[in-house]
C-alpha cells in the first residue's frame, strides 16, 4: 500500500516531473494535472490524501481554484506551491483554507516532512470518522475516542453489561474518561431516556448529602420548610452515578447499602419506605479495597458494588490513542472558537507523545484547548505547550538524569532545613531542575544557544524566554572557564 495519494497540480512540466519522481521514492502514489481543470477532473474521480497546488496557473489563478475545491472537499489538505514566499501570500493563502505553503524552490527535506505531516493528518482525521462510525455502530458511543487494545476491549464489556441491571465500579486515575464510561453505560441500557443523575459527593457535608440523596420531610430539621424529593428519586427508572464514591462517609454507606439491597428508603425525618428501580454506577480513583483494610469503606458495600469491575487505563498505556485523541480536540476546539483546523508541528507532537500524562485524557483536553485559543497560527509549536510539558521534553534531550537532579536537590534540602531555612515549593524545584537542564545542555554545546534550542526541540525564543525568566547568566563561548551553578 501507498503511503498515501497525492495529485500535483502545475502548469511546469519541471515541476511536476520533479515533485513525482521525489514523492513516489518515498512511497507516495502521485497524479499530475497541468491545468486547473483537469486537476478537478481527478479530483473528481479519485479520493486524494494531498494536493499540491502551483499558485501561478494560467486562465484561472490557483487561489481561485483553491476555494472551489474546498468547497466540494472542506477536508482534502491542501499544500501552495508559489514562487514568493510573503506573509501576504501565507495569509492568504490560510484564509482560502490551504493549510501550508511551499516556495519555489524548495529543500526536499523540507517538502518532504510538510507532506507527511499533512498526509498523516488526514489519515487520522479518516481513521477517526471510520473509528466513530464502527463505534456508533456497534456501540452508539459517539464521543468515545481510542482504537488501542485496552480500550477497545474495555467497550466491548461496557457493551455487554450496559443492558443489565447490575451495578457497576468504574476504577481509574483521574481524567480517564469514567464519567463519560459512565454514561455510556446508561445510553447503552434500556434506561436510556429515563434520568442520568450523577452525585459528586467529594464536595457536599453529610448531613446535606443524604437529604439531598434521600431527600426529607416537612420538619425533619430546621430549614426543611417543606418536603423535598431526593435524587433517588429524581433517578428513579434511570441511572444514578457515584462518582468519587470513596468519599462517601460510613453512615451514609450503610444506607446506600440498603437502598443496594432493598431498592428502598425513607425520606430524611420520614417513616414511609419508599421503592424505587435505579441501576447504580459507581466511580472512583482510589483503591477501595485499601479503605476496606483501613475501615474507612463497608465491605460489604464493596461488594455490592463491585459486582461488575471496569478498569479504566492511565492515558500513558495506550499511547496509540494519543493521536486520535489530539486530533479529535484539535478539531472539537478549532471549531468552537471559529478557527480554522488547528495541528501540532511534529516537534511538539513527539512532545506530547512522550509525556506521562498524569492527569490523563483531561489534561490532554486542556493543552489542546489551550494551545488553540492562544496560538496564531494553525501550526501549533512547542512554544504553545505548557511547562511541564516542554521541561520534561528538555530534560529527555539532557545527558542529565532525572534521578540524579532530584538527589542533588534533596542533599541540598536537608542541608537547607539543617540549617533552619524553608523547604522550596515545588514550583522552585521544577525551576531549579529547568536551570540545571538548560545549564548542562549550554555548557554541552559551549554556550550556543542556537544549538542548545535545536537539541532541546524548541525554538530559540522558547529557549531565550525560559533562560530570562530562570535568570541564567549567558557565559561567552569559553567552556573552560564554566562551572555548573544551581
Ligand atoms: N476515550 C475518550 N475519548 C474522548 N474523550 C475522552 C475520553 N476519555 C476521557 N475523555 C474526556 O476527558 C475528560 C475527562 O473525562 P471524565 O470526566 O469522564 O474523567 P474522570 O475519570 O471522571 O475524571 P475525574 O476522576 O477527574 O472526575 C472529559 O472531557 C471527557 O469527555
Ligand atoms: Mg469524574
């Protein structure tokens, strides 16, 4: 198989000659057009990953053309070819939906990476419509993104037990997807159109809990001027999800316990059981089992509710996902903010690919958000990226290890706190280990600082930025005379 379908469309036969014989050594399958016309004939007949397009064609101009073409195909990349390389020509060229543009003439290097860039990020885009579709067909999960062999498998099981009764524990690290795992169980079941009540319980004291779970009669305490229905009962014939339920204190466990067994409650103040039919989902990111051995949850509410186990995957093991997942916000956030699609060069891509994601799918959600909103651009660098992301990317590039780093630091700790002053925060650690990073890696390379960027994958100013901020003293280029301060 191809690596993927490319037409070039210029009038040159130079060019055109050329850009065939680069393209298919490099595994691309390539058509040529000479003019605007029977460029759209093919595009007509045949499904294409990438078009080249010469700006400068005669009769009709290829801007022109360009607007055309997206209007037929809004997803097709689209790549100019133009002899003059202005800021004008960019902008123009970005506003009639091209996504980058090549100068005449070019560096094949060059040529080569914004074409795979542009091919690869159409494959992705197909493979998540493909994706969404089998899903939605086999599962009608629309917005649950990943194709690696944990999730896949962990839908497969969602889809079976969706349709039962039985009450669910969804175990995993924050931001890996529970509640939305949890409501795909609900869609799943034939409660579908009755209520999907979720109940955070982490933040609300006891007592306002369980009148807001079981709701209370006239009387039952002060404030409680008239009777009020609970969110059992709001849910009834639906789904109520627990989320974070380890939060849930051992009195209120016991009667969560028997609304479990029962499928009964009485109202706070009341003295009427009342019945209700609710599947119950439960959420947490701590190990209950632990809070078992400690006292702290009921065992035999464990067991009840871990009748059925889900175990949601840390977004660092299954690292497949991270593309599609990126794509799937840069397209959601591009389009909230009325911008055009927005994509990472490659350089922060790999970033974002190596990075552990402690705060899993959410995080990554926010950096896409984030990196829309600020970026001015639709190619979105390293320099887009927050801190921890770019530090870590550095330290990666360093000969300097992390465990090192962080020895050294806790040495000078304890001799800190031996000597009566503060422990830094954490922020002063990270800063501290980004000096020594950017130190070591300036004292590598002599004090360039050009080299130093390029090592580290980050452009010059990220770099100038960071050195500013960190107050790093710029040693001219003499090696011998540098010694590594903290
Ligand atoms: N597989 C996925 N595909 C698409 N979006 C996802 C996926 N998993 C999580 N998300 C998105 O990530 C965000 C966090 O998901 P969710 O709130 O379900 O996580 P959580 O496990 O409940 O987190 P917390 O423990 O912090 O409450 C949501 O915006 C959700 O839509
Ligand atoms: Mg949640």
């Amino acid at each position: 198989m191809p690596n993927g379908s490319i037409l070039v469309i210029d009038d040159e036969a130079e060019i055109r000659e050329g850009l065939e014989l680069l393209l298919s050594s490099e595994g691309y399958a390539v058509a040529s057009a000479e003019t605007g016309e029977s460029g759209l004939a093919h595009l007509e007949q045949e499904p294409y990953d990438l078009l080249l397009l010469d700006v400068n064609l005669p009769g009709r101009s290829g801007l022109d053309l360009l607007r055309d073409i997206r209007q037929r195909d809004p997803d097709l990349p689209i790549v100019l070819i133009t002899a003059y390389g202005s800021i004008d020509m960019a902008r123009q060229a970005f506003k009639s939906g091209a996504q980058d543009y090549i100068t005449k003439p070019w560096s094949n290097d060059e040529l080569l990476a914004q074409v795979a860039s542009a091919v690869e990020g159409r494959r992705l885009r197909e493979e998540n419509v493909q994706l969404k579709r089998a899903l939605k067909q086999r599962y009608n999960f629309p917005n649950i993104i990943g194709k690696s062999e944990r999730i896949v498998s962990l839908l497969d099981l969602v889809a079976q037990v969706a349709p039962s009764r039985a009450t669910i524990l969804i175990v995993g690290e924050s931001g890996t997807g529970k509640e939305l795992i949890a409501k795909a169980i609900h869609s799943g079941s034939a409660r579908a159109d009755k209520p999907f009540v979720a109940v955070n319980s982490g933040s609300i004291p006891i007592d306002l809990l369980e009148s807001q779970l079981f709701g209370h009669v006239k009387g039952a305490f002060t404030s409680a001027v008239a009777s009020k229905k609970g969110l059992f009962e709001v849910a009834d014939q639906g789904t109520i999800f627990f989320d974070e339920i380890s939060t849930v204190g051992l009195e209120t466990q016991a009667k969560l316990l028997r609304v479990i067994q029962e499928r009964e409650f009485m109202r706070l103040g009341g003295t009427e059981n009342i019945k209700v039919d609710v599947r119950i989902v439960a959420a947490s990111n701590v190990d209950l089992l632990g809070l078992v051995r400690d006292g702290r949850f009921r065992e035999d509410l464990y067991h009840r509710l871990n009748v059925i186990a889900l175990n949601l995957p840390p977004l660092r093991q299954r690292r497949d996902d991270i593309p599609l997942l990126v794509d799937h916000f840069l397209r959601q956030f591009s389009k909230e903010n009325n911008r055009p699609l927005a994509r990472f060069t490659p350089q922060a891509m790999k970033l974002l690919m190596d990075y552990p994601w402690p705060g899993n799918v959410r995080e990554l959600e926010n950096v896409a958000e984030r990196a829309v909103v600020l970026s001015a651009q639709e190619e979105i660098d390293v320099d887009l990226l927050p801190d921890p992301i770019l530090t870590r990317g550095m330290l990666g590039n360093s000969r300097l290890q992390l465990s090192e780093l962080l020895n050294s630091l806790a040495k000078q700790g304890n001799q800190g706190t031996a000597a009566g002053q503060p422990v830094p925060s954490l922020f002063e650690i990270m800063e501290q280990i980004e000096r020594r990073v950017i130190v070591d890696m300036l004292e590598q390379t002599g004090w360039n600082q050009t080299e130093a960027a390029e090592r580290f994958h980050v452009p010059l100013s990220t770099l100038n930025q960071k050195i500013k901020r960190l107050g790093i003293e710029i040693r001219r280029r003499s090696v011998g005379a540098v010694q590594g301060t903290l």
